[in-house]
C-alpha cells in the first residue's frame, strides 16, 4: 500500500494537506495540522489548486476506424494531461459503437493502454449506423458498458423516432445526449449566418438550425417525463429555451463548450478551418448569452467536443474541411478565463468539470472526503504556456487556440492514487 | 341449465367486459364450466341453441379465435356462418354499416366481429337489434379472450382471485388482450403488473392501476402467472424496437424467470405463439403452461356467451 501526501495545496480556496492511502483519501486537513507517515510520498503543492478529476463528458476518440486522426491511447493521454479522469467517448467511430462488440473491444483498448485511468465511458448509438431509422440495442450496450446514448454528429431528424429514442433509452434508465440540428436547416452549412458568413460568401447555418431541435427535445422530454441531455449549446435562442424548461421543471441538462464562450464567427473572416466547428462559432450576442447561461446555471456542465482531425483534412478551403476542434489539451485552461473574468467562482467551476457531470450520468465523484476515490490533479491558475503542437497529447492539432498563449497549467493528475502525469 | 331460467343476461351484447359486473362475469364462468364438462364427453353436441344462427364475421384475419366460435357454435347446434374480409363484401368496397345491416336482414341472432377498427364493434351494435359480440376491435378490446383467460386462471387459483398477482409481459400498448384482461383482473383484486420496454407501454400507462416494470428478472419476482403478449413483428419496422434479438435477450420469459416467481406460477399465452421471441419454447410445453388449456377454455366460454346472447330474447329480455 503506497502513501500520498499532498502538501499545502489550495482546495477550494483553503491550504490543506491530503493524504492518500492505496487508491482513495485518508484526509484532508488544514495545511500544518499533520505530517506525512512515514514511507510516504509528499508533493509539494504550494501555489497549487487540487482540483477533482474532471469529466469530459463528449469527446470523439476515433476508435475504431479512424486512428489517424487519434486513438484511444493518444485520446487518453490528452485527456490525463487535460485534468480529465474519465471521457465519454461518441459513438461515430467505424463500425459504429452500435453493438456490444464495439463497445467491449473500445473499453479493452482502454484497459490496456492506461490500466489507471483517465477511463473510458463509451456512449452507444442511438439508432443502428446513426442512421436514424433503427434503434440500437441499447440493453446490450448498457450491458457492456456504455453509459449514455446520442446520435451525435448524424442527430434523429424524426420527432417520433426520437420520441421512440427516448422512451427505449429510457427502458435501460440511460439518458439520451442530442446533437440538436434540423437537417435540413443545417444542409451544406459551414459556417454561422450572419454577417461575417454573407460578406464572405459561405453559407451559414442559422441558430434556428439548433434552436428548434432544442425547442422539439425540451417539449418531448416534458411530455414524456423522461430526461434529454442537450450537447454542445451554441447559441441565445437556445439558452433561453432551455432556462425557460427548467423553470417548468423539465428534465433538461445542457452542455457547451470552452470555443463558445471565448470566439465568435469574426475569426472565420479569413477562412481558418480550424475554426470551423458545429455547431459553428456564433455572433458576440450569442456568445454573451453563453457566458450568463454558464454564470447562471441554465448551462450545467463543460464539455470540450473534442473533435481531432488530420491536417491534411483541414487544409482544404473552408467547403471541403471537416467540423471539429480538438479541445482535451486546452479546455481547462481556456474555461479557467471564466474563472479569472468573474464570470464563475471556482466552485462553479468545479461544479461544470465535475460534480454536475457525474450527477448526470452516474460516475464516481471525489469529494475529498474520507474513503472516496484519489482521482484529482494539482492546476497552477498563473502558469502561462504556449499551445504549441509539441505540448498537444491529442494526435488532432486542429484548434483555433494553436500557439496562444494560455494561463493555467495541469502540473499533476493521479488516478486512483496513481500517479498518471 | 336449471339456474339460467332465473337469471336473465342483461346485456344484448358484449362489446367489452368492462360492462360487465363480477356476478356477472362469475355467472358467465359458472356456465362455462357447465359446457366445458359437455366437451370432455364422448358426444360433445347439444341441442341448445338448434334453430339459432351465428355469423362470423371476421375482417381481420384470424384462425384461433375464428374457429374457437365455430366449434362452439356448433358444439351447441347453432348454425355458424363465416363472413372473413377477403370473401366479404368489404373488399368490394361496401362500408361496414352497408354490410352489417345486410347481414341482419337475414335475421342472425348473434353476430361474431373480429376487425381492425377500435370501435367497430359497437359501431354496428348501436345501428343492429341482433347481439353483437365483440372477437377483437383494434387496440381496444378482447373480451372473449379476458374471458378464456380468466376462465384458465380461475381453475388454476381454485376461483381465488384476491391478493395474487399476474404480470403482462410484452406489447401492452398495442394490446386489447392486455387492455380488457387488466380492466377485469383488477376489479377482481388481482395486482397486475406489465414488463415491457418504454416503447411498448402506453403513454399514459401510469394513471393505470398496474405496476410498471422495465426488468424482466424483477418483475417477475413472487407472481401467481405470468400472462406473456404475441409481438407483432412489424413494431421493430415501426421504430419502437432495435433488432429482434435483444428483445429476446431482455423481454422473452425463460425457465431462470420462472424460478423467481411463485412456485407453480402459471404461464398463459393467447397465441399464436413466437417461441424464442417472447416465451422460451421449453416454457410453452411445460406442466405450468396453461397455453392449450387457454384453447380448451376459449370454446367453453364462447359456448356460454353465444348462449347467453343467443336466448335472452328466449326467457323474456
């Protein structure tokens, strides 16, 4: 059994030292209170937060089918070096994560290539192929392992086949993620509309496109009693759809991610594929509504999307590039500005990354109290770092943050009590 | 027959067995029981209803419940005419009101309707003076088969109803076997329990007096009988089912199920059967199944409906 302590690190906002034994924590006390038993590991966290392992809670991992652009261990390995200790992967990979065997053979690479963690949550298909026009067997997928259900990235165009969706998922109390876009609104777009999309001459997808998807979920799952998980929220008029169902009571979570918050479509007016994301980055107006969603709780957790591509798949004018971002190396430190802009406190923070995630779809939390799992890593809020290719873990290299500077840097992560950076 | 001079059956016809009250219903039973002993003999016809005529008027196809009526139509010495869509006039185009009044020209005293329509059955009581039974309307309702069932679980529970339970597995929302058997077991003190997926169920299944269960293993914990449903095949073209074999996996009731439910728990099934589908085909062939006792039971109860419909006007209604 190997010991662990952390010295002087800030939990919420208070020195403390941490001791772990094995795979979860002793105590936690005010830093000097105690010293470390002997045979016993210490850190030194001065000027360091402990936070909880975060969740990623929608990621695209590529496995299998698509290891160029990354894998399960390099996906991994982002997310370990992120802060995240757990990832829900999306079920777009080839084949589809629509059976068991996808499912099973996607958590044995897990196993094998981080033993430790961060761990892999796959989310099963919604329908067979994400076609949209059969179920997937969602009873054998939660039998192996999957934790959520969506159709991410092809969502169910037909009311009634998400209703059915919904109510089937339902049956295996897993919560259904959608990716909120009418088709045909959101046909051949490839960037927002408005006026950065109109005086650069690509056609835009309205806000409409996601804002009546939210609409239709947000009445379904008031219908039906059942909840909906609603990813990656872009926009204003969605954000006040969904503040609006919660205040009747409906069972809606929502997601958005760090790209929403911080850029808006300006940055598309010279063509930057690696800016080009779906939903696409929005107006300042959205934005700004973003950010009060966060502040104000209508937007529950964090997520980064991540969405690794190839470079020689983004090199393409904007027309013939993929939609992605790839998000686990940065979303900490581009979220932490919430944070440092007053937006959030840090429990908040902590709260979007963590808590709120593993209420949603049923994980393991660390608490810091006694007996609860040692998954948590040591953040230095000033550190201030280059996102240079080099200091990616992802195999994707496509973000719009490459080569900014960025404040706020993971230093440290143990899993279980073992050290994974 | 001594006792049914005395009791006139009050209603011209049996749309669904909601209007009937449990004296009622147990007066049906007792009837039953009186023919079904008639069947067990080595000449299984009587004289009671010689004279009388029976249509049966299948628009739906049907094979079990169609004969069912035949044989006890004609254990009883009625004349038994058949009427199924494709030999009707319906495909000719003829609406229903036009065929039914047809029909009653020709004097029937007991109409037997089997159609896809909810409703339909009623439609043509209300518009015909002749009796109308209901073999099966839509979604809506079975009465002749709540019935049977609850003729076989009356036998099997020794006619005590209060305080067992009986879980309905399978398509309850597309079910009129389940509607009418849930609308005459509860009242009779029977907790009722469905085991299906969401997709399955009714929207508004929860305002119903039953339990819901999506775990098949749980539901069937410490229950009297298990009532399995026919999956129509066409609910996973619909959308509201993945590939057939994982509802297999989950929803088709095995020998394991059975261990958990009370020892000699009975195991019904209104056929036809999809053996692997919805009932492991061992369970369909077991002592406890009560499948073709269902059958046997279907004639008794019909013998005593068409003769309770068929001979009211006879004692004075």
């Amino acid at each position: 059994m190997t010991n662990l302590f952390i010295s002087n690190g800030l939990l919420r906002g208070k020195s403390v030292d941490i001791l772990v034994s094995g795979s979860t924590i002793v105590s936690v006390k005010p830093h000097g209170e105690t010293t470390a038993p002997e045979d016993t590991e210490v850190v030194d966290a001065s000027g360091l937060i402990v936070f909880p392992s975060f969740y990623d809670c929608h990621v695209h991992l590529r496995e299998p089918g698509y290891e160029y652009k990354e894998d399960i261990e390099s996906g991994l390995s982002a997310a370990a070096h992120g802060g995240f200790g757990g990832v829900l992967a999306m079920a777009n990979t080839n084949p589809t994560n629509d059976a068991a065997s996808v499912t099973e053979s996607m958590l044995q690479k897990a196993q094998q290539t981080w033993p430790n963690g961060p761990y892999l949550y796959p989310i099963g298909a919604a329908t067979i192929g994400l076609k949209g026009k059969e179920l997937a067997p969602m009873g054998e997928l939660a039998e192996a392992g999957c934790v959520a259900i969506s159709n991410d990235g092809m969502p169910v165009g037909g009311a009634e086949m998400f209703r059915h969706c919904m109510e089937y998922a339902a049956t295996f109390g897993l919560t259904i993620i959608d990716h909120c876009e009418d088709p045909t609104l959101a046909k051949d777009c490839h960037m927002n509309e408005g006026t950065v999309s109109e005086a650069i001459g690509v056609k835009g997808q309205p806000v409409v496109a996601e804002s009546m998807q939210v609409a239709r979920d947000i009445l379904l799952a008031e219908y039906l009693n059942l909840p909906v998980h609603l990813a990656h929220i872009s926009c204003k008029q969605s954000v006040d759809l969904i503040r609006w169902a919660k205040s009747r009571g409906v069972k809606v979570t929502a997601e958005t991610c760090p790209h929403y918050l911080i850029l808006t479509d300006e940055i598309l007016k010279g063509y930057s594929t690696a800016a080009k994301v779906n939903p696409p980055l929005r107006s300042e107006e959205d934005r700004l509504a973003m950010k009060e969603a966060v502040k104000d709780g209508t937007i529950d957790i964090f997520v980064t999307d991540h969405a690794p591509h190839a470079d020689h798949e983004k090199e393409h004018p904007i027309e013939g590039a993929p939609n992605g971002i790839s998000g686990m190396d940065s979303a900490v430190a581009l979220t932490w500005t919430q944070v440092q802009d007053g937006t959030i406190t840090e429990d908040e923070f902590i709260k979007l990354w963590a808590e709120k995630p593993a209420e949603i779809f049923k994980l393991p939390l660390n608490t810091f109290a006694e007996g609860d799992i040692a998954d948590f890593f040591l953040f230095d809020p000033n550190e201030e770092w280059k996102l240079t290719e080099d200091a990616m873990y992802s195999k994707g290299k496509n973000t719009p943050f490459l080569n900014s500077t960025l404040k706020g840097r993971v230093k440290a992560h143990w899993l279980g009590g073992t050290r994974v950076v | 027959m001594s006792q049914e001079k005395h009791f006139i059956w009050p209603h011209k016809d049996l749309l669904d067995v909601s209007q009937l009250s449990l004296e009622e219903v147990s007066h049906l039973l007792d009837t039953a029981e009186q023919f079904h002993e008639i069947n067990q003999r080595p000449v299984k016809k009587v004289p009671t209803l010689k004279g009388k005529s029976v249509v049966l008027f299948f628009a739906e196809p049907s094979t079990r419940t169609k004969t069912s009526f035949d044989v006890a139509g004609k254990r009883l010495s009625a004349d038994t005419f058949s009427l199924s869509s494709s030999s009707s006039s319906l495909t000719k185009g003829e609406s229903l009101k036009d065929t039914a009044l047809t029909l009653e020209a020709m004097n029937p005293d007991v109409i037997v309707l089997r159609h896809k329509a909810n409703g339909a059955s009623q439609f043509i009581a209300e518009r015909l003076d002749c009796a109308v039974v209901n073999a099966g309307d839509g979604c809506h309702a079975h009465p002749t088969q709540a019935i049977l069932d609850n003729f076989t679980l009356r036998r099997a529970w020794n006619n005590e109803y209060a305080g067992r339970t009986l879980l309905i597995l399978g398509d309850v929302r597309h079910s009129r076997v389940a509607r009418s058997n849930i609308n005459l077991l509860t009242r009779q003190g029977v907790k009722v329990r469905l085991c299906a997926p969401r997709t399955l169920l009714p929207h508004t299944v929860h305002n119903w007096p039953v339990e819901i269960y999506h775990d098949l293993t749980k539901a069937v914990e410490g229950v009297d009988a298990v009532m399995c449903l026919r999956l129509q095949l066409e609910r996973q073209q619909a959308g509201l089912l993945p590939e057939l074999s994982e509802y297999a996996r989950m929803f088709c009731l095995t020998g394991n199920h059975m261990e958990m439910a009370k020892e000699g728990a009975k195991i019904l099934h209104p056929g036809p059967m999809n053996r692997g589908l919805e009932i492991a085909s061992d369970l369909a062939d077991c002592n406890e199944s009560r499948v073709l006792n269902q059958v046997s039971a279907g004639v008794a109860t019909r013998m005593a409906i068409l003769y309770l419909h068929a001979t009211r006007k006879d004692k004075g209604a």
